[in-house]
C-alpha cells in the first residue's frame, strides 16, 4: 500500500497538482523515465546549484505523483510555464518535499 505525502501546488491556470517524493515511486519513476529521474537525482547528488534545479526537483515530485499515467503528465516546459511565479513559495514547498513536516507529533503519554 502506497502511504506517499502528497503536496497540493495551484498551477496559474488555477488547476492544482499533487506533487510526492516517495522513495516507491522514485524507483518506479527510474525504471519508466531514466531520463527525469537521472536530472533528478544529480541535483539531489551534487546539490541544486541552479534557480531552475528547483523546478527540475518540483517537476519530479508531480511525475512521482501521477507514476500511474505519466503519458498524460504535461512537459516540464509546460509545468515551467504554468507554476506560480512566486519563488519563495516554491522553495517552501521543494522544503517540505526535501525535508518533510518540522512539526513534532503530539507526546502520547507513553513512556518509551
């Protein structure tokens, strides 16, 4: 069973896409478009260096959210062209895929 954490992201259309980084879908994502998953994993290996690395990690995270129709996924030149132009929103967002919730759970009252 797929338990991914999904991100919503308003496109500029107003549509919405869903965007995960599951470690499941990442390798399914290897084996079915090596190309995305090779620009992918060489800004997570050598760090993101370039404004646009942002939008490369983003565009995975929308392919790893629809692995099961990436013949319907739009292009990246046209997911570039319909994200929202606001730079600081998508660096909170590449965050919380990156990194996950800073949120701490709730203590439970066990002892461990």
């Amino acid at each position: 069973m797929d338990k991914a954490t999904y991100h919503n992201m308003e496109l500029k259309d107003g549509s919405e896409v869903q965007l995960t980084l599951s470690f499941g879908r990442l390798y399914k994502l290897r084996q079915e478009y090596p190309e995305a998953y090779e620009k992918y994993n060489k800004i997570v290996m050598d760090g993101m260096k370039d404004e646009f690395h942002f939008i490369t990690y983003l565009y995975t995270a929308y392919l790893c959210a629809n692995i099961e129709n990436l013949d319907g996924c739009m292009g990246e030149v046209e997911f570039l062209e319909l994200i929202p132009d606001n730079h600081v929103e998508l660096l909170v967002l590449t965050n919380k895929l990156r990194f996950g919730s800073t949120k701490k759970k709730q203590d439970s009252g066990s002892l461990s």
